[in-house]
C-alpha cells in the first residue's frame, strides 16, 4: 500500500487535510515555509508538529556537515513524530553522508532528500543502520522535466532496499494524480503530494464518458459566459 503524504507548510491547510484518513504524513521545506509566510522556523515547525501526529518532515537548512548535525539533532527534539530532513549533497555536490551516519548513530528519524538515481540511494544504504526509520526521497517530477525517466531509479531503488525493513522510499516532486497510480504500481511506500493533486486523487473513479461530459459542460458554460457569437 502505498501511502499519502501532503507537501505543504501551509497551517490553514495542514489543519484540513490532516483530518483526512487518505493523508499520512507531511513533508515540508524551505521553500514551502517561506511560501507559508514562516519568520520563525522553529516556532513554525512547532505549530505545525502540534497539530497532527503524523509524520512531519522538516528540513535542515545549513550547507556544510557541522551545522546540519547541529541543526538535524535541534530539529529531532522538536516532536515524536518528526523526521529531521536532509540533501543527499550539499550545494557544491559534495555526499553528506558522514551527516547521515552522525544522525543515524543518534537513531534520529530522517528523510534523505533531493535524491536522484538509484546510486545515490546505495550511498545512503551505505551509511544507515536497519533500525532507524530512514525515508528516501526520490524525485520524479523534477527528473521527467529535465527528460529523463524516473521509473527505472525507483524499480532499482526499490529493490536495493528491500533488505532494509527501515527505509521507505518516496516519490517526491508529483506532477499529476496519475503519478499516484504509477507509484502505487511499483509498490513505492510513499508519494508526497500537493493539496491540489490529494483533492484529484480523491475524485478517481470517473468513466470515460463521464468525463468527456463534464469536459463539454464546461466548453459550453465558457462560450455562454463569453457571450462567443460565430
């Protein structure tokens, strides 16, 4: 079975969809938190961990190995339920995988992120236990806009971590509802995925004719409101 996280750090939203049983889990980001209009990272983090018990990722955001062990064990106290979320590299491409093995040691939940191809979810395997909860995140969306298949990193990934009952292997970056089903199909244990695209997802079931339908209403219902004359 697959599972159901939300990407969002948005509070209002969180609130909403964490009440949904679809749902699992949150991932959040930078990104994401700046988007949601977040001063205090970690005044904001804890909002958002007090809302639900589900899993929460939240990401470290120095770019050398010293500070994101520091960061990484701050983040870990922070809630039960929280994951303590990391790149695969730095931004100069550099592995951090001796900050993997540090927060692992320490049995500190993690999810390894930003990652690309199936070497680098051996490089993380690398440096794990088999006890410690370890997500690796995998991302899809980003890999197909750069041209490239995302499906064979997953199948191998997948399979490299079969040994390890600990890691569960996500697709990040989700671009479209179908994506749920190509995820679900491989037996990925998560997809992380928008709002917007959990909302579509919970709509699966439409006939073809049904939707051919709903396509024409809304042509119609355009071309009334424009007031098109031919």
């Amino acid at each position: 079975m697959t599972k159901i996280f939300c990407d969002i750090a948005d509070i209002k939203l969180i609130k909403k969809f964490n009440k949904k049983k679809l749902v699992k889990g949150f991932t959040t980001n930078p990104s994401l938190m700046r988007k949601a209009g977040a001063k205090d990272y970690k005044s904001y983090s804890k909002r958002i961990l007090k809302i639900t018990n589900k899993p929460v990722s939240c990401e470290v955001f120095a770019d050398d190995e010293k500070n994101m062990v520091r960061q990484g064990i701050m983040i870990n106290r922070w809630g039960k339920n929280v994951y303590v979320k990391v790149p695969v590299t730095n931004s100069r491409g550099k592995f951090m995988g001796n900050v993997i093995n540090e927060l692992n040691k320490k049995k500190i939940k993690l999810n390894i992120t930003a990652v690309y191809n199936a070497k680098q979810t051996k490089n993380i395997l690398n440096k794990i236990n088999k006890k410690t909860k370890v997500i690796i995140s995998i991302f899809a969306g980003r890999m197909a806009d750069a041209g490239k298949d995302p499906i064979p990193e997953f199948k191998n990934s997948l399979k490299l971590a079969k040994k390890f009952k600990n890691v569960e292997i996500l697709w990040a970056s989700t671009r479209e509802p179908y994506n749920y089903l190509q995820a679900k199909k491989m037996n990925c244990h998560i997809i992380t995925v928008p709002p917007s695209i959990i909302e579509k997802i919970e709509k699966f079931g439409r006939t073809f004719q049904k939707l051919t339908t709903d396509t024409v209403k809304t042509f119609l219902i355009d071309s009334k409101k424009s007031k098109f004359k031919i």
